[in-house]
C-alpha cells in the first residue's frame, strides 16, 4: 500500500508513462472532452482540487522542463493569480500562447487530469525535461 507521494493509481499510470519530452495536461472543470485522450477526472466540488494542488503534487515525483498555458490566462486574471501560477512553476520554463494553439498540443499528450479549478484559463500542459 502506498503511504506517501501520489496515491491515485490512475495519476501514477499516467506519471509513469511520461518519458523525455512527453506532455501531461492538467486542466480546469470546463476543458473539453478529448477522445482518444486518457482523462483522469478529478473534480470533486469547485475548486477541489485546483490545478494547483496536483500541480505541486506531481512535481513531488516528476521532472518537468517546460510548462504551456494560455496566453489569454494573464489578460483575465489578476497578476496575483499569475505570481502564485509561476511561484508553483519554480524552475520550469513558463510559454504563453493563443487558447488556440495550446489546444493543438493537446492531442500528443499522454493525459489529461481533469481538477475541479474555476480560475479561468488555468489548464497547464506540461512537458517532461
């Protein structure tokens, strides 16, 4: 039985499948369904999790070197919501592009984790260093 680190079995699956330069995207309650993409839902209420919390829970056991969001992220939150985004990010290279774009990046992923986050434009696909 695992006592510590990441006990969803379905986030270690995923986790464990990730090699060099391969994508993870964590996303909030109103990304889109992606057939053919591994989901792992998460949500429970709103905001519980947040994309934060597995976020930081993933980087406990992960090695990730680039990190991509919506460049509309920043123009509807506050630079709070942004400093606390790129405070957990510690070290890993932040992109911003179109909502667009970031979802064309979507389908190469390994999975996705879906979170409860109500913080618009919150999702984050990150890349394995």
């Amino acid at each position: 039985m695992l006592r510590h680190g990441i006990l969803n079995p379905n986030i270690n699956s995923l986790l464990s499948r990730v090699r060099h330069t391969n994508t993870l995207v964590i996303a909030d309650r109103g990304f889109p369904y992606w057939p053919g993409i591994e989901t792992v839902d998460i949500s429970l209420t709103d905001d519980i999790p947040r994309v934060l919390d597995v976020l930081r829970a993933i980087q406990e056991v992960s090695n990730f070197g680039a990190a991509y969001m919506a460049a509309e992220f920043s123009s509807v939150n506050g630079p709070a919501v942004e400093g606390e985004f790129r405070s957990a990010l510690h070290g890993i290279v932040l992109n911003f592009e179109p909502h667009v774009e970031l979802k064309k990046r979507v389908p190469s992923a390994i999975g996705l984790i879906r979170t409860g986050d109500t913080i618009q434009y919150a999702n984050i696909i990150l890349e394995s260093a």
